[in-house]
C-alpha cells in the first residue's frame, strides 16, 4: 500500500478534492416497454433486459 513520505498539507488536500465532478452517465435506448423506447445508463442495459431492472 502507498504511504505518503510527507505530510499534505490542508489547502493542497481539499484543492484537490474540489476538483472532483460526478459525470452524468450517458443514457443509451435500451428496450420497448410498454410501447415506449426506454433510455438508461448503459451499464443498466444487461439489466433491464433480463428484467432486473424496471425502468421508470
């Protein structure tokens, strides 16, 4: 496991946390349901198809 040598100090650590961002996934058309094309993460596809996941 990594150690760090020296201390970081406290306005380096939280500029580099502020940096941080969640990323929207990107929705791609998985399956008709109920006559709609449905749209969800792409992750989700494998899911919604084998009916895991119900899309809203």
């Amino acid at each position: 496991m990594a150690v760090p040598k020296r201390k970081m100090s406290r306005s380096r650590t939280r500029s580099r946390r502020a940096r941080w961002t969640a990323q929207v996934p990107d929705l791609v058309p998985a399956t008709t349901v109920d006559g709609r094309q449905v749209q969800v993460p792409a992750r989700l596809v494998p899911a919604v198809r084998r009916g895991l996941v119900v899309p809203d």
